[in-house]
C-alpha cells in the first residue's frame, strides 16, 4: 500500500512531466497552441488536486502564475478571476457563518431540532440529519460536521450506557448521518458549498448566464429535502438495522444540553436578525429591483450583512463580528474557487472546451437521460478521489461544450453533475465532513464504503431525475433549446 507522501512525491512530478509533454509537443488540428497549453496546465491541476501533491488551495493559484506565462491571459485579466463577484459572495456567506459559530448560534438551532426530534436510536438520526443539514445551508459542511460531532458522540455513550450495548451499534450509522447530511445540506443553498458557486460563476463569467440565490434554491432545496429522508431511510432502515424505542437517556442529555446553553444572549439575538435580513434579501432580490427600480446583487447582499456584523456593537468595545473571527474563516477556499473560474475562463477563451466538445457528435441520437446519468455517475466517482470544486472547475466548461454540441440545453448537464459532486459517500478524502468523521476514530473504511456505496448508487439516479423534472417542469426549460446566450 503506498503512502500518502509517495502518493503526493509521485504526482508532483508525474503532474510536471504531463505539463512538458504539452510543452514540447505540436498541437493537434482544430485547437491553438494557447488551448492546448491549457490542457496541459488542466491535466497539471487536476493531478496535483487528486494526489494532493501540494495542498488543493495552493493548486488554485497556478493559473495565475502559468498563464501569463505562457501567453495565455494577461496578468492582470487573469487576476480579476480571484476577485469574481461571486468568489466576494461567498467572502461574505463565511464571515456571516463565522459569525454563527462565534456566538454559538449554530449550537442552538442543532440542539433546539434534535430536541423536538424525538429520542428513539432512529428519530436521533433523523434529528441530527435535519439539524446538521440546516446548519450546512449556511456554515462550512466542515464546520457544521465539526461542531455536530462532539454533541453525538455524548449521545452515543449515554445510549450505549442506557441500553448496555457496544457503542458502534449507534455510532457508525449516526457518525456516517451526520457527515452525509451536511454535504447534502450545502447543495441548498449557492452559499452551502463551492462546487455550486464555481458552476454559477463559471456560467455568468464565461456565458453571461446569470443563477441568482434564489434560482439556485428553487433547485438546491427540493433536491435536499428529497435527499434527507431518503438517505436516512436507507441508513437506518436498509444498511443499519437502528431500533426505533424510545430513550429516557437521550431525551435526559438532550434536557441537559439545553440548560448548558441557557438563553440566548444579545449577541446571538443581533447575529440572527442580520442572518434573517441577508437571506431574505438574497430571496427577495429580483422583486425589490423590480419594484424600486434597484440593481442590487447577490454579492452585495452578502458583503452589506458581513459589514453589518463588523458595524453593530454587543458590549462596550465589542462588535457582533471582530476581524480576529473572521480571520479564522476558510481562506483557502477562495483560491480555490478563483483558480478554478481562472481555469474554466481559458477553457472558453482558448478554444479549448469548444474544441473537446466537436467530440459530442459521436453521441448524437444517445437517449440524454442516459446520458446525464453516465455524466452524474462519471462525477459522483471522481469526487471520491478528488476535491468536488477542483471535478468541477475541471469539468463543468466540458460538459457545457459537450452539451451545445449536441444541441442540449447545458443546463441539464452542469447543474445535476454539480450537485452530484456533493454526493460522493464512499471514502474518507471525498468530502471533508467524511474526513472528519473518518478522523474521529470511531468510523472504518469497511463502514464508510459499505454505506457509500450503496447511497452513491441511490444518489445517481435521485439527483439525476429531480434535477431533470425541475428543469423540464418546474423551470419549464426546453431540452432540445439551447439558451441564445450560450450561443453566441
């Protein structure tokens, strides 16, 4: 078995030597010498992301190094990528986060869900599902995970305790509940992940085609409320055989952690007014415009409610956000969501998406359900080896050529392929919530695959067929109708 610093040795060269290969060699008839020097810095990027050979964040910033070098873009037009609108969105959706788990607002909403949500082994899962999924619209899937771990693990011992028998008769399928709902619950929300603004951002940068918060959830939300009790039915019910009787311990440290918690202090209470006011900013957008002849955007939205924080005092020299919270933010990701909007800008520009998409002929007459399925499970699998915004940054500008190609609204390819980059369950490097809970200790390989797997194949075709009856109905998209914009 190789380790993880041969695994990462191999690919930092194996990734250079692929790059002098593009370097030294003729490009093929039909794409330029730019394109093709951008797919050699896409096979670089995408082999340093899945062997992890230098950290994924600091992969996001060879764009800007390598393509003014090698005449691709300008330094400057380049390094707008980094600093896309939507990249500041999210700037602002995790300063409001880090906000939440400062003040421990995050905590009160999963304990106030859990306690409604009854105390049997099987309604506890289901508590800390919708608890967890609720969070991650919001907060990090990293944080949501993190933050609902310690709580499950003292629900655990006291189950174990109370009905003197093994731990792991709860803890893997809780553990495993957990870490799935909050990488379920990021695709609600266009904040709740970075795959979901990478392929907004890929669409409005290179197409003018513009998803706005609430277009996105009109498609995230339903797709995580279908997914939810599902993936819980077949936790609890298929894969693990979780006992449905009732438990005076669980409802006792459920009690116990609500008087820990206490009242909700003034800082909460101004932390969640200013959450209520952005998102329902963020809902209500396009009717405001419309009716006060605005042009507010979803990036400011998010920046006027992280300014609000910094803005808002709680106590005497004490604001509601301080710079020392929202330095702890994930910083990392905006690389990467800026490396990969870079990378799919030079797919279009370069020719390159276009010129990978003339092989779309060859399945014209496929059936484009079946097609959308291979696509969606060709995604799901891939994540399992790679970080989901880099499968995306990879492969959403493709599958958008791929899909004019063959004269099918791209739609229907770019957003269930996203949102199945949230729903690879099988392997600890997959997601980070499978990575933490992976770390606790208590979940294996074995378990973690066993479930995975099974949810993986449920997960193909769920997000496959919601996604293709809330375009085709709910959206009214024609699929045969490619979007002009996408055309010209």
């Amino acid at each position: 078995m190789f380790s993880r610093d041969k695994v990462s040795s191999f690919g930092l060269i194996f990734g250079l030597f692929i790059l002098s290969l593009f370097l030294f060699s003729d490009h093929p008839e039909g794409l330029s010498r730019v394109g093709w020097l951008t797919a050699g810095v896409a096979l670089l990027m995408t082999i340093w992301w899945v062997t992890e050979a230098i950290p994924i964040y600091v992969t996001g910033i060879i764009p800007i190094i390598l393509f003014p070098l090698f005449n691709i873009f300008e330094i400057e037009e380049i390094s707008n990528s980094y600093a896309h609108p939507l990249v500041l969105l999210f700037l602002g959706g995790f300063i409001i986060a880090s906000a939440m788990e400062s003040c421990g607002l995050h905590k009160r909403i999963a304990i106030n869900i859990l306690s409604i949500a009854g105390t049997s082994p099987s309604k506890i899962i289901a508590g800390f599902m919708i608890a967890t999924a609720s969070i991650s619209m919001w907060v990090s899937n990293t944080a949501s995970t993190i933050m609902m771990l310690p709580i499950a693990t003292s629900v655990i011992a006291l189950f174990a305790q109370q009905t003197k028998s093994k731990e792991s008769d709860l803890t893997v399928p809780l553990l495993l509940a957990i870490a799935y709902s909050a990488s379920i619950g990021g695709i609600a929300t266009l904040i709740g992940t970075p795959t979901n603004v990478m392929l907004v951002s890929i669409l409005s940068d290179n197409y003018n085609y513009d998803i706005s918060f609430f277009d996105w959830f009109k498609v995230g939300f339903p797709t995580t409320l279908i997914l939810i009790p599902i993936i819980w039915f077949f936790l609890t019910h298929i894969i693990f055989k979780i006992p449905n009787r009732e438990s005076d311990a669980l409802h006792k440290v459920l009690r116990n952690l609500k008087e820990e918690i206490g009242k909700s202090t003034y800082a909460e209470k101004i932390v969640t007014a200013v959450f209520i006011i952005t998102a329902s900013l963020w809902m209500l957008r396009r009717l405001i415009n419309n009716s006060f002849e605005l042009n507010i955007n979803d990036t400011s939205i998010g920046l006027f409610g992280a300014l609000l924080l910094f803005i808002i005092p709680i106590k005497k020299n004490q604001r509601a956000c301080s710079w020392e919270t929202a330095s702890k933010i994930p910083w990392g990701i905006l690389l990467l969501v800026g490396g990969g909007i870079a990378l799919s800008k030079a797919f279009n520009i370069t020719g390159l998406a276009n010129w990978i998409g003339s092989f779309s002929v060859f399945f014209n007459g496929f059936n484009i359900f079946l097609l959308i399925i291979i696509f969606v499970t060709l995604i799901i699998f891939l994540t399992e080896l790679n970080s989901n915004t880099a499968t995306i940054a990879t492969f959403a500008p493709i599958l958008i050529a791929f899909a004019i190609g063959i004269n099918v609204n791209p739609l229907f390819f770019a957003i269930p392929c996203t949102i199945a980059a949230s729903c690879a369950f099988m392997l600890p490097v997959a997601t980070p919530p499978n990575a933490v809970i992976f770390g606790s200790g208590k979940i294996s390989i074995r378990n973690m695959v066993k479930a995975g797997i099974i949810l993986n194949i449920i997960s193909i075709f769920l997000v496959t067929i919601i996604s293709y009856l809330l375009l085709k109905y709910f959206f009214n998209y024609e699929i045969y109708s490619i979007p002009k914009i996408f055309i010209n």
